[in-house]
C-alpha cells in the first residue's frame, strides 16, 4: 500500500535536478553545449560562442588534413587504415556536437519536463522511487565516462609517447607519432615544434570529441531513467486505484493516470526525435570503428606488440560499451512502456465499478503502442541490436582480413 504521507513542497528540491544532471554539466559546459538556462547576460554569451568556436576550429583542424591523408597520401593500404578508426571517432564525437549545439532548445525543455516532474512529486515513496532511478542515472553516467575517458586518453597519450625514427639524407631524426596523420603537402608533422603542436592540438580534439560522445551518451541515459522512474510512479498510482477503499474518487484517479501516463510518453516521444540521429551515427562509427580495432589487433598479433594490442583492447571495450548503453537504454524504455499495460491488465480490476475498469482498457491500448527508441528511425536499440552490431563488426573484419593479408 502507497505511503499517503504527504511531502511539504519546500521539500521537493531543486538539488535532486542537479543531481541527476550534475556530471553531464562537467562535460558539456565546457564545450559550450549544455543548454542555457536563465542566462541573460551578454559576456556570457560570447564565452560560449568563443567556446563553440575553438571546439570547431579543433575538430576542423585536425579531421580535414587526416581525410585528405586517407585519400589522396600515396601511402599502402594498411597505413591508411591505421587513420580511418581516429579520423572516424572524431567525426562521430562531431556529429554528436552538432546534434547537442543543434538541439540545445529541445534538451533545455526536457529538463524543463523533469524539473516539473520532481515538483508535481506529492508522497514520500514517489519520490524515493525518483530518487531510485536518478541514482542508477547517474552511476551509468559515471562508468560511461570512466570508460570511455580511460579507453581513449591511454590510447591517444600511449600513441603520443612512442617515438619512430626517420632518416632524411644522412641524417636521423626521432619524432612522435600523432595520433590522426595529417597530409603532407598541408603540412609536415614530422619536425620539431610542428610535431610538438600537432600532438597537442589532436589530444585537445580527442577531449572534445570524447566530451561530445559521453555527454550525449550521458543525457540519453538521464532521460531513460528519469521516463523509466516515472513509469514506475505510474505502477504505484495504479496500485493504489485498485485497493483504494475510497470509491469516490476513482474516476478522477484514473484520469490522473492516464494523463501522467500520456505525459511520460510525450517525454519518451522528445527523447527519441532529439537522440535518434545521433544514435545512428554512433551505431554506424562503432561497427566501423570495432572492425578496425579488430583488425589492429591482430596486426599486432603478428609483431607481439603487447602495447598496441592493450590499447587496441581497452579501445574496443569502450566503443562496445558506448553502443551498448544506448541499445539498453533503447531497452529498457520499451520494456517499462509494455509493462504499463501488463500491470493495467494484472491488477485487481475486477474490484472497480464496472464503468472504471472499462477505463483500464486506454491503458492496456496505449501501452501495445510502444514507442521504441531507434538509431535514425531504422534500427530498434535494444539487446539484440547490440548483439548484431558485435556480429556485423566481425563480418566487416573478416572480409577486410581477406582482402589485405
């Protein structure tokens, strides 16, 4: 039975929405994507924009001249493949900018939505269910960005470190690998300071690029759970119609709950239209880029270069993972929608008065109307989308095996 307790509204805290999106903001403030919210001064608008500008600047820098490398440096085939996973993720981290720049006025409204959701909580267990899922938000954000900031910075920095030796003329040169190679008719990295600069520059582009992906990662695993703790209010809500002693009131119950549920659906229907672009760039990038990760596994197998094949290791795990929370988010968000119908269908209906338990049958229909979380309005996220992204990846692996080696 639902505690009645009631919740003072002084008590329903604004610190509760700062910490459910709290680590998102420690990566999108600082490339200029987290929505503005009550900003009105004119200084703060240009560091954002400056900020947005230099973000930009860094990805162009550094993704032009390796796509002119990739296409036009006459170099093997296996060299230009070493480029095509780097250039690759950064071309993802700067879709998954631009989706965040582009859609900042959407996102800014979701979080309006949970922001009211938090203030229309009126008893102690809903909130706690909230607070439950907020929580559970919040770690997956947390392992997200551990694991895919630790994948990628020891892989970008492990590469910087290592030096090769050049021989021009009668003379010997060590200089360090970069990460992304750049074309060399724009500019020639292999010199010191250029080489230097370069290091840098593409090390900066990695943090946004990384910073971009894990924050969008991050707010679509927010959103998820907040939709998911609001399906779950819903279930106590009609628990409670049903062993509520008090007959009176149980129309205007139920009406509440098909409001609350049409509500959390119409959040469901934002989420989608706003992330699903950006979850077809991350599902097409890592199939991409989990083949070529395989594929310089094993050309490190080869010379048992146990540095490269760590780092091409840790790299492939970070990518798997970040696909994988966006098919579980994809998941679970289908699976609590179907549940509202079943919960509808297997409660105690048959105590309401005939003409309420008729109202049951809006629920149970709109629940068989999933909407279902997808990658460009093609592909349903879900555990088995997971499942065929690993699978495809070892395909395009084995048929880029074949036609190099």
């Amino acid at each position: 039975m639902v505690n009645f307790k009631r919740v003072s509204e002084s008590d329903i805290p604004k610190k509760y929405i700062d910490y459910s999106l709290q680590i998102n903001q420690w990566f999108l403030k600082p490339i200029g994507a987290w929505p503005k919210i009550n900003t009105s001064s004119s200084m703060y608008k240009i560091m954002i924009l400056l900020q947005i500008f230099i973000c930009l600047s860094l990805l162009a820098v550094t993704m032009i001249p390796c796509l002119l490398y990739v296409l036009f440096e006459p170099v093997n085939i296996k060299q230009k493949l070493s480029a095509v996973a780097p250039l690759f993720y950064r071309i993802m981290g700067a879709i998954h900018y631009w989706m965040l720049l582009k859609r900042r006025n959407d996102i800014h409204k979701l979080i309006q939505h949970m922001e009211t959701d938090w203030n229309l909580v009126q008893k102690i267990d809903e909130r706690e269910v909230m607070l439950q899922h907020a929580k559970f938000g919040r770690f997956i954000v947390i392992i997200c960005a551990v694991i895919m900031h630790c994948g990628l910075f020891l892989f970008s920095i492990g590469r910087s470190m290592r030096t090769t030796t050049i021989i021009i003329g009668n003379e010997t040169f060590k200089t360090h690998a970069t990460n992304c190679p750049i074309y060399s008719k724009i500019i020639d990295t292999r010199f010191s300071p250029v080489n230097e600069i370069a290091l840098v520059l593409q090390n900066l582009t990695t943090l946004v690029a990384s910073f971009s992906t894990v924050g969008g990662c991050s707010l679509a695993a927010v959103f998820a759970k907040h939709a998911s703790g609001q399906l779950n209010v819903l279930y106590l809500w009609l628990q409670e119609l049903v062993e509520s002693k008090k007959k009176i009131n149980t129309n205007r119950k139920l009406a509440a709950i098909v409001e609350h549920h049409l509500r959390v659906l119409s959040f469901i229907s934002r989420v989608e239209s706003i992330m699903h672009k950006a979850s077809l760039a991350e599902l097409m990038g890592c199939t991409i880029i989990l083949c070529l990760m395989g594929y310089y596994s094993i050309m490190a197998w080869e010379t048992f270069d146990t540095a490269k094949i760590a780092s091409y290791v840790i790299v492939y795990l970070s990518m798997a993972f970040n696909i994988f929370i966006f098919c579980y988010i994809g998941e679970i968000i289908t699976e609590q929608c179907k549940r509202v119908g079943e919960m509808a269908y297997m409660t105690n209906w048959y105590n309401l008065h005939h003409k309420t338990a008729r109202g049951l049958i809006l629920i149970i229909a709109r629940s068989n109307n999933v909407i279902k979380i997808t990658a460009g309005k093609l592909f349903h996220l879900s555990i088995a989308t997971f499942g065929d992204v690993i699978k495809t990846s070892m395909v395009y692996l084995n048929f880029l095996r074949t036609m190099t080696m």
